[in-house]
C-alpha cells in the first residue's frame, strides 16, 4: 500500500505494467510515422488509421513478415538505415498485428 503525502492511498505498484518503461517513445513516434505514410493504399484510396483491427488473417501477417525480415536483413547489410527503418516498421506493424489477432476470441459464425 502507498500513502500520499496528501493522506491518498493507493496500491502498491511493484506488479504493475509500466508502460512507459517499456516504449521507446522515438521508436514509437516513427512507427505513427510509417503508418501515416501507407494510410494511402496502391488504388489511391485512404485506410482509416485502425482498419487493420478489422482483421487480417494470420497467414497474410506471417507472409509479409517474412518477407519485410528478409529485405530488412539485406537493407543492414547494405548499410541503408533508412530502408532498414522502414522496414522495422513494417515489421512491427506484423508482429503487432498478428499478436493483436491471436489475442482475439475465436468469432462463431453460428454454422
């Protein structure tokens, strides 16, 4: 238990997430960064910022992973940090992404 000076209380916080230990915060804002930047899609048409909560199949997130992985790892050994910026975004957004859709409960369609 904690007590404020001011008389409050509250929990003691030494088993509770720390978020912001947790975040880079620069990483953080270059992801928003990236994903800003692919709001618009190849038909030029514009995604809402949360459209992939709408669900991607696990498949398509393991696929692109993959792949953003293996661009990522010649990008470093090519020294192009820049690609290998984008593409640790890219990577992010999949790892997110598929923990995201496994964290969700199986949908019963009713068939």
């Amino acid at each position: 238990m904690r007590t404020f000076e001011t008389g409050a209380t509250r929990d003691a916080a030494d088993h509770k997430l720390h978020y912001h230990g947790y975040i880079g915060w620069k990483a953080l804002r270059r992801f928003g960064e990236y994903m800003k930047a692919h709001e618009t899609q190849a038909d030029g048409q514009r995604r809402e910022p949360g459209n992939w909560k709408k669900g991607i199949p696990l498949k398509a997130y393991r696929d692109s992973l993959d792949r953003h992985v293996v661009d990522s790892n010649e990008a470093i050994e090519q020294e192009d940090w820049a690609v290998a910026d984008e593409l640790a975004c890219a990577i992010w957004f999949n790892i997110q992404g598929w923990l995201e859709e496994r964290m969700n409960p199986p949908v019963d369609i009713g068939l």
